[in-house]
C-alpha cells in the first residue's frame, strides 16, 4: 500500500511515513488553537488523495475549504516542502465544495430514504432499521432521553420493520407521515390487520401519533424542502467519482452554509447515515481503505454527556468502518468537550499543544503502558509543543510515541471561506457537472412521483390522495427568492441580525433588517437624551430613562457580538438564540416609548418623536409580518397543555423558542411583498383621503401615516440603492 509522508521525526530528523492501510484503524487530531492542527489535517487529506483515497470532509468553519486553492509554489520551495508532488498533488486530485441549501458551491441535498442494501444479514438489517428510525425521531425533533422520545423511536421502528418485510418502505416524508398517522390501509394490504391494535395502543398514544405525523410533513416545506431536495442528491458511490476520468475528489462540505446549529446536526445525521448504507453494502473481506471521512472540530456533534444527532451513527461507523475499509478521522481543539470513548476507538492520534491541565489528566490514560518517567515525558512533549509539533501515537507503526513536525502543504493556508470565497473557487465546469446530475430524471427524479410510476395502477384512498395534494399545495407556497446572482436565498427574520448582516450584498432582507437594526439603535439614543432631560425637568420618574439605558447596552452588546464573531456561524446562531426575548423587549419598548406621552407629562423634542415613529414602524412591520407569513405557511404549531396556563406557556413558544423557529425559515421575497403591501396599502389610504373618498383626518394623525409612509418606502429605497451600489 502507498504510504503517507507526514512530516519529519524530531528525533532522527528523517522523513516520517506511514502506510495508507492504517488509515482504516481511525485518527483523532487532538490540539489546542494554535496547534497546527487544521494543517495536520490537510497534510492528511492531500496524502491520502494523492494514495487514492476519495474523501469527505466535514468543515464547520470553512478553514479545510482551502485545500481547493494551491499554495505558491515559491513558498512551498523556500520552507523546504516539494513542489513537484505538490504540481502533481494539482494535476490528479480534484477539490470540491459542497453548500448545502446554497448554491454559493455545488448545491447538496440529502435523502434519508435509502433503500435497504441488498444481501444483507437480518443482523446488521436490524441495525440498519433502528438507525433509520431513531434518524427520523431526531429529524422530527424528538432529541432526547425521554421517554416519550424512546417510544417514538420504537414506534418507527416498528413501522419501518413492517415496511422492509414488505418491500414497501416510504419513499419520502408525505409516504412516511402518511403510513404513521394511518398505518392500517397498509397493513389491511399486507394481511397484517393483527398488528394494528399493538401499533396503535402499545407505543405511543394517538395525540402523540397526530403531532409526529405532522411533524414528519414539515419537513417537506421552507429551509427543510432546500436541505432534502434542492441540488445534488447525497450519494456516496458519486462522492468518489470524479467529474473527470483519472481525478481522485476531496469533497468539502461547507456546513456554513446551514445557518441553523439544528440542521447542521440533521445533515451530519444523513450524511453519516448515508456512508453507513453504503458501507453496508461493500465486501467485508476486502479490507482496503474506501473512503477517508473526517469530521473537523467534532465537539459539538459528540460531547461527552449529551447526545446530538450525529452521535449514535458516528459511533457507528467508527465501530465498523474498519472491516469495511471506511476510514473516520476527527479533530478537535476541546478534548475534555468529546466523548472519550469515541476518540479511544481511533488507533493513530497526534496530540499537539496541549496544555489545559484536565485535559491532560485525561492525555495521561493514553500511555499507561508506559513507565512514570516516559509518561510524564510524553506529557511534556505535548505541552510544550510548538506549533506543527506533534506527538504521534499509534502501536502499530511504533511502540513508543514519535515526536514528528508536519510537511508544509501542497494547498493554501489561511483565514477560514465565506460564501463569496467558495463561490469564486467553484469553476463553471464543475457547476455545470452538478447542474447536470441535478437535473438528471434518473438521479433526482422526486420521489413521491417515482413511488407513483413504480405503483401505477394501484388503487389510491381518498385519504391518501387528500394528503397527497396538500403536500403539493404546501410546496407551491414555499416560493424561492432569486437574488441577483441567481442564488435562492431563505432568510429566518430576526430583528437582531447584528451589523453584521450588511455584509450579505445578495439579500434586500437582510440588508432591509440590518439598516432597521442601526435606525433603531439611533432612536433609542435620541430618545435616551430626551427622557433624561424630562426626569431631569422633573416631568418623569428615572425608571424610564434606566429602563432605556440597560436595553440599549443589551442590544448594543448583541450587535457587537454578531459582528464581532460573524464568520463564526455556531457561536451567532447560539447568540440570536439566546437573544430571542430581547427581541420581544424591543418591540415593546418602542410602543412604550410612542404612548409615553398619552400617561405622564413627558415632552419629546422633534428629532425624538420623529425617530420613535420611524423605529416603531419598521420593527412593527417586520414582526407582525414575520408572524403573519408564519401562519400562512402553517408553519406554527400551538400546543395545548392541562390548563390554560399551561396552554399560554407552551403557545408562547411559537414567538420565542428556538425549536419552533427552525421550522420557519422562508422565502425572502414573500416578506418583502407583504412589507411592499403594507406600504402601498397606507399610502393609498392617504390619497384617497386628499381626495375626499375617506373624510379628512387630523394633522397630527395625518403627520403619523405620512412618516411611517416615508419610512417604509424610505428603508426600500435605500436598500435597494446600496445593493445596486455594491454588487
């Protein structure tokens, strides 16, 4: 077998080698920031592309997308690396960028409704089974421990079993929720009537059946349709298949371009879900390394004492891949953060830059074989380690660990991709490879049509049909907005987007958002002024003013942080999360702040009044059409509890919780038409009262409607200026 040239061993000074066989034994990358541990990583993904070996790389920051850009071949010269592997690295290996949801990249979608491997034994068949069905029960939201969730899952399974032992398993999330909430047409076709009552009255209660039923439909409308059907179908055979006869592909999955942590998660679901079936489909005697599968900064898809998504089909596949020739490699800068059992499974680690003293009790477990004094040496070694520096630790190639420093790369190192970046590196060839296998009958023909032309000629219930066209009503709603670069664009509304927002050049929503965030942080200054001023006058009590001043440091400090850690999109999204009821609190606070005058002696100066009409519109206007556009897609689902308390607690949810909110993501271009609308709609008001057709109001109402008018289409105007302006 080819072997990989890492590095240099500090201790010999000669060059370090491995064989590529190893790989199937697993790697973990284990470093601090700093480390040179996302270099380590490339060293390996080139090495192993160079040996042969496909891979598929999980990049949560956009720092391993850089593989697709060559390093000067001056530089590689200077620091001693080769430039004529690295002209060969250039010539036989082919990077590409996945976005799902996005077409910065080549678009990927994923289809969790992989037909059982062919020849399987009933073992690894009810594995198979109970993976798929604990995969749905997450993607319908139910991610925990409890009990509920188990019977959940056990009901799917039970289902699904049914479904394999028939042939007929569903073919996609209208099949699926249809066959839940009404499992007995199917079992009446299958002669298994007696298993109705244990289905219907063994696992869950038929509340629990309605509410995942329809949680299963959702997952066909809005951000969820982009993820399970727009771009490339997932499929594993393709990923290893170059574009171009004699190339061997790196695939990167840009997961930046999943916005929302919870369908990060999902997609790592299917995707590691998708490389088990087709593991499971492959020879076991032939133990030859198939496919590297790396996961970079995996702490937050296998932390230690919780249990996301990913976590049960990781462990999975690090359990199995290696007889089936899948290699699964992970890095992480946070080793107290991953559950160490994973890691333990991975035969060759680097270790590298350590220097957390918890983490390097549990580094001390890693070499017990060793005597007190080598032990301690190792751990010196690695905490002390200079950047590049690593300790190498795998029984196989040496007894002892080996101190080695890695090659310089034949790629590009630097700041981690953003969406404009990995747009510019997709070239038109590879686009319009993907376009063509996007648009291909045979591999993304919708599935609900194909299960119709594989069924033709079977009888159709009506409940079955009625279901069918909702489906298809329900699609048609979720309208796609075209930016002007040709990309769909979804955008969730948040009337905390940060500044950082005003990036996004390619979205007049999120433009429209970010300048009501920064006119609204000006109102809130200017009125600020002018409530001291009237508690210093005496006309207010300081409640006021305070109240002001601590939600404008709170909304400054969200901006800030947006900003500030833009690129990093986990930690923004854990922000706006977190910053959901503040939004609640700005609303509020602008209608305080236009009734203030109506119940104290308050007495605001022109540019007050005039800045809190303004902000008090464009937040109004985007949360009631936020609401409004939610109820419209159905989007929203009131839950009832044992009293109308409890009912009020669990409804509030819909406004707040960051598990509801993920099922909203929409279309920017029905927002802004109803924001258009709401405009219009005013002004039109206002003519027809110049006219005499509605009876003349009051100068100051009519000064009311005008400047909330000049705001709305004000806010359009400049949005649309500055993206024309920019782009």
């Amino acid at each position: 077998m080819p072997e990989l040239h890492i590095g240099t061993n500090l201790q010999s000074q000669e060059s370090f080698h491995f064989d590529s066989e190893l790989l199937k034994y697993h790697i973990a990358l284990l470093g601090a920031t700093g480390s040179g541990k996302t270099v380590a990583a490339k060293v390996i993904i080139e090495e192993a592309a160079m040996a042969g070996i496909p891979s598929i790389i999980v990049d949560p920051q956009g720092d391993l997308g850089r593989l697709a850009m060559l390093a000067d071949f001056d530089e590689i010269r200077e620091n001693g690396g080769d430039v004529e592997l690295a002209k060969k690295f250039s010539q036989e290996v082919e990077v590409r960028i996945w976005t799902p949801t996005k077409k910065s990249g080549l678009p990927l979608s994923i289809n969790p409704f992989k037909p059982i491997p062919k020849g399987m034994d009933e073992d690894d068949k009810t594995t198979w089974i109970d993976v798929m069905a604990g995969g749905f029960a997450l993607l319908a939201g139910y991610n925990s421990a409890k009990e509920k969730t188990k019977q959940i899952r056990a009901y799917l399974n039970e289902l699904l079993t049914l479904s394999v032992e028939n042939n007929a398993l569903p073919q996609d999330f209208a099949d699926l929720a249809n066959f839940v909430g009404n499992p007995l047409d199917l079992l009446e076709e299958w002669n298994r009537e007696d298993k109705y009552e244990e289905l219907s009255d063994g696992y869950i209660s038929s509340n629990d059946i309605k509410t995942l039923s329809r949680r299963i439909r959702t997952l066909k409308t809005g951000v969820n349709k982009l993820l399970f059907s727009s771009g490339v179908p997932l499929d594993i055979d393709l990923m290893r298949t170059p574009s171009k006869n004699g190339l061997v592909p790196i695939n990167i999955i840009h997961m930046k371009s999943l916005e929302d942590v919870q369908n990060q998660q999902n997609f790592l679901l299917e995707l590691s879900r998708s490389i088990y079936s087709w593991m499971m489909k492959l020879n076991a005697e032939d133990e030859s390394v198939k496919l590297l599968y790396f996961i970079d900064e995996v702490s937050p898809y296998l932390p230690p004492s919780k249990n996301p998504p990913a976590k049960d089909m990781i462990k999975l596949l690090f359990k199995q891949g290696r007889k089936y020739g899948v290699s699964c490699a992970l890095a992480t800068q946070n080793l107290k953060d991953v559950d160490y059992t994973i890691l333990s499974q991975a035969k060759t680690k680097l270790f590298g830059g350590i220097v957390d003293g918890r983490e390097i009790n549990i580094l001390k477990k890693e070499f017990t074989s060793a005597s007190k004094r080598d032990n301690e040496k190792y751990i010196n070694m690695i905490s002390s380690a200079k950047k590049g520096e690593f300790l190498f630790h795998n029984p196989e190639v040496s007894k002892k660990p080996i101190q080695i420093k890695t090659r310089w790369l034949y790629t590009d190192h630097g700041l981690p991709l953003n969406e404009e970046h990995v747009e510019k590196l997709t070239t038109k060839e590879l686009r319009a490879w993907a376009e063509k296998l996007s648009s291909s009958p045979d591999v993304i023909q919708p599935v609900a049509e194909k299960h119709l032309k594989e069924n033709k000629g079977a009888k159709k219930t009506n409940h079955e049909e009625t279901q069918l066209d909702e489906i298809t009503e329900s699609n048609l709603d979720d309208i796609e907005y075209d930016s002007p670069d040709g990309n769909k664009s979804t955008v969730e509304i948040n009337l905390l987007g940060g500044l950082s927002v005003l990036q996004n050049t390619k979205d007049p929503l999120h433009m429209m958002l970010s300048l009501t965030n920064i006119i609204t942080a000006f109102a809130f200054l200017f009125v600020e002024i002018s409530l001291f001023e009237n508690w210093n006058d005496g006309r207010i009590s300081i409640m006021y003013p305070m109240l002001g001043l601590g939600l404008a440091i709170l909304c400054g400090g969200v901006f800030a942080a947006e900003s500030i850690m833009r690129d990093h999109s986990a930690i923004v999204q854990s922000i706006r999360k977190r910053a959901r009821p503040l939004q609640m609190l700005v609303l509020a606070w602008t209608w305080i702040l236009y009734l203030l005058p109506n119940f104290t002696e308050i007495v605001y100066n022109d540019a007050s009044r005039t800045s809190i009409i303004v902000a008090q519109t464009l937040v109004t206007v985007f949360f009631v059409t936020d609401i409004v556009h939610r109820f419209q897609l159905k989007k929203i689902d009131l839950e009832f509890g044992t009293s109308i308390i409890d009912t009020a607690k669990k409804s509030a949810k819909i406004l707040i919780d960051a598990l509801h909110l993920k099922k909203i993501e929409s279309s920017s271009e029905i927002i802004l038409r109803n924001i258009r609308m709401i405009s219009d709609g005013l002004a039109i008001y206002i003519l027809l009262v110049l006219l005499d057709v509605f009876p003349a109001l009051s100068v100051h109402t009519e000064y009311d409607i005008l400047l909330r008018i000049f705001s709305l289409m004000s806010l359009n105007f400049i949005t649309e200026l500055l993206i024309r302006l920019r782009t």
